[in-house]
C-alpha cells in the first residue's frame, strides 16, 4: 500500500529509468477502457476529465472508445497543464463538452478522472461542485486511481475504483467501492531504487517560516579527531538545516570553532567525551529537532560508555556513525529512531555479519535504520529495502562517510522520518559527488561533495 505523494515519486522515477510518464498514462488509459468496456458493454458512457494527468488518463481512455463515449471537461481545453495530457487530449475524434453543459442523468456509466493524487485540501469550488452533482448520479461511477477529493472532506465515494500500481494508502471498499488494481507497467526499480522522484519528500521550507523552523541538529562529536564533526555538521547545514550546534571535548573544541563561523559550539568537560557530560547534552538535545552522535569521538572505553548512556536517554531521533555505531554494537536493541550508517567493517562489528543479505532481519532484530554503505548503498527499516545507485568510486576518500551521516542527520532533523532521511540522504550525497567527481575527477575531496549539495536541491527542487 502506497501514500498519495508514491504515485508522484513512482512517475518521476520512472522518467528517470526512461519510461515517459506519456507511456504510464497511455497505460493507464488502455486499464480504465478494458475494465470499462467489458463491465459495461453497450451502456452511455461519460468521461469526465480534469486539467493533470488524471484527466490526460481519461483522455487515453476516450481516445480507445472513440465515438462510443463521451468526455465532459471540467475547465476549458487551454486551462489542461501537462504535455502528457494535452497530447492525449488531441488525439480524442469526438469533441468534448464542458461538464456544466452536461445532464448528468442521462448516462449509465461517469469515469472520474477529474483529480487525482495530486489533490491538496481545500477543494477548488468546481470539484466540490462535481462531486455533489456526482453524489446524485443514479448511475455507476467509476473513478481512475483515486477518487475526486480523495483524503478531503468533500471526496467523491464512487462504485469502483481502478488504481495503479498499487493500493493507495487509507483506500478501502467504503471509500472507493470494488477497488481493482491496474498494472500500467512501472518497474521494480521505480520504488525500490531511490531516484529523482524521491526528492519530492524533502521538507520544502514555508514561505512564514522563522530560524529554526526548518531543522535544528546537534552534532556530539570530536576528541580524538577534529575533521570529523565539522564536515558533518557543514553537510547539514548545506541540505538545509536551520541550526547546528557542535557538542566537543576541549581538546577539539578550539580547532573546530576556528572552521568557519556558522556553528555554534558546547564544549564538553574533559579532552574525551566522558558520562560526567551525559546530563549537560541531554540539556543541550531538548533545544533540538535530531541528534547526530559519532564523528571523531573516538573509541575509549570511558566515551563508548557515555554514548550508550546518552543514547538510551535522549528523546530525539538520532543518527549513529562512525564510533557511535562501535559504541551501541553490543546493545541487543536500539533506542527508538536511530539511524546508522555503517561501511562495511563497521556493519560487521555492529552485526557479526560481513555483508548485507540478511540487513533487513537485522534492521527488525535490533530496532535500528540500517544505511550500509557500499558501491549499491543499502538501506533497510524492517521488512523495506531500498537501494541508492548515486556515487563514484571517488568518494572512498577519507570524510565523506561524515559527509553523508551531516546529510541524514539534517534531513532527520527537517522533520523526516528514519527510513526516507536515510534514503533521500544517500541519494543527494551520491548526486553531489558525483557532481564533484564531474569537477575534480580523482582528486576529489570530501569538502567538494559538501560544496555539490546546494546544487543537487538546485537540480531537484525547481519550483
């Protein structure tokens, strides 16, 4: 069962594996004419058609009917906005009416394709119009993928329902009546490998939105290591986290205030992290959307055991990398919503397993978001898998592990869940390195994919 925004992601993936979304609506229209034609053979049909690809659907449809049905529009032609939909448009031999012409009742059969997934509450005033026009139709209303308004307070509830795909979440018999699943030819690969389409789910920031607004992260890092930390938390300010703040032991906490101005920095008590620093972060985490917990700490037994304790006592969702992951390795189960992000080694220490097969029993065995790096990224959450083909080879260079857990940790703190941060977050650190490999070849560097990530949302986020 899939969400309403899936179809839209599933449509731009498939464009992106080189499936036009013109071939998915030609699909779709020859599903809704062959369920269509064969249930009721020899009725009046009306096609009713809105102006997106729920209507260029019902044009498709049309187009296979030819004289046999009618199509009503609800807006004027010139008002149809996609060019998938106003070709199908003009392959129509009978010429539409508008549906306010229309005497409904004079049809045994409506196929509603006037809205479909991309429906936002509230209703424009013609579809609430339809729909209570629809709702004393005698006849048999048949609606393409959704209903009109479905998710609304004024959705159309029709007798059938012809989806693609696959079930839309919250679909049921009482709100779509006979529900009859239509394969229209989207690959595997459209929902199982991460694409462009995924990066519908990145939080775009409101127009009234304040500082802070948009992500709010705490990085806890540094000790041992400097660099670490400070790519980290430059990565997620560059995916578009409003605030980070740097939680370090002394020892680093000079060498990583002079990187740049943008953090605001927590020095801890000691030269390591230790547990006398668990309550001052914890204080500092309820000021905080996400925690990102790791780069740099080190492996001391003193710190391994200040993380596991904090760990367990924070409330926020967090992500584990680098020796945040060495530290939880021995617990049986994870807190709540962490996501780590392990190479290889470091997915063996934490699983006693030396590759990814079994990732998802593991993910559900020990309550954690699984992001295994590797040349195919693995990312699983239970019984979901998906994959991330996005990178180079380049980027075995030192620090763009740190890179990517600064990412999905900022991508968590916007406000997404475990499973699509880490998903959406290896795709953009792939995107932008190989953005930076584009530039600077095998000489790349981890700060040259965190430079690439404003261009990658620049590529995506158009509109």
């Amino acid at each position: 069962m899939m969400s309403l925004p899936e179809s839209m992601i599933l449509d731009r993936n498939c464009e992106s594996l080189g499936i036009p979304v013109s071939t998915l609506m030609d699909n779709a229209g020859a599903a809704l004419f062959d369920v269509v034609s064969k249930e009721f053979a020899g009725k009046k049909i009306l096609i009713v058609c809105g102006t997106g690809n729920n209507g260029g659907d019902g044009f498709a449809c049309a187009k296979r009917f030819g004289r046999r049905a009618d199509v009503a529009l609800l807006f004027p032609s010139d008002k149809i906005k996609t060019d998938a939909a106003k070709r199908q448009f003009d392959l129509l031999r009978k010429r539409p009416m508008l549906f306010a012409d229309v005497s409904v009742n004079e049809y045994d059969v409506i196929v509603d394709c006037a809205l479909g997934t991309g429906v936002r509450a509230p209703l424009d005033e013609v579809y609430i119009k339809y729909s209570k026009v629809l709702k004393e139709f005698k006849g048999t209303i048949v609606s393409a993928d959704v209903p009109t308004g479905f998710g609304t307070d004024d959705h159309l509830i029709p007798d059938i329902t012809i989806t693609f795909h696959d079930v839309k979440e919250n679909m049921n018999e009482m709100n779509c009546g006979r529900i009859i699943v239509a394969d229209i030819g989207i690959p595997d690969d459209a929902s199982r490998v991460v694409g462009p389409g995924d990066m519908l789910r990145y939080p775009v920031p409101k127009k009234d939105s304040h500082k802070g607004d948009n992500g709010r992260l705490l990085v806890i890092g540094g000790g041992p290591y400097i660099g670490a930390p400070a790519m980290a938390a430059m990565a997620a300010l560059r995916v578009g986290s409003d605030i980070v703040r740097i939680a370090a032991p002394r020892s680093s906490f000079d060498h990583i205030a002079s990187m740049t101005p943008t953090f605001i920095m927590h020095r801890t008590s000691d030269d390591i992290l230790t547990e006398n620093d668990v309550p001052y972060l914890l204080e500092l985490s309820d000021k905080v959307d996400a925690v990102l917990i790791g780069p740099g700490l080190g492996t001391d037994e003193r710190t391994m055991t200040a993380v596991r304790k904090f760990m367990n006592a924070c409330e926020r969702p967090m992500t584990a990398d680098a020796d945040g992951i060495t530290a939880i390795s021995s617990l049986s189960r994870i807190p709540d919503n962490v996501i780590i992000t392990p190479h290889r080694k470091e997915f063996e220490t934490f699983s006693g397993e030396c590759n990814g097969d079994r990732i998802a029993e593991i993910s559900e065995e020990r309550n954690v978001t699984i992001l295994l790096k590797g040349s195919v990224d693995k990312i699983a959450q239970n019984k979901n898998i998906r994959l991330n083909r996005t990178g180079t080879p380049a980027m075995t260079v030192g620090g763009t592990g740190d890179v990517l857990s600064g990412i999905v940790a900022g991508l968590l703190s916007k406000g997404m869940n475990t499973f699509n941060a880490a998903c959406l977050g290896a795709f953009i650190c792939g995107s932008a390195g190989e953005k930076a490999f584009s530039e600077k070849s095998y000489g790349m560097i981890a700060t040259d994919v965190i430079d690439m990530i404003p261009e990658v949302l620049k590529d995506h986020l158009k509109g």
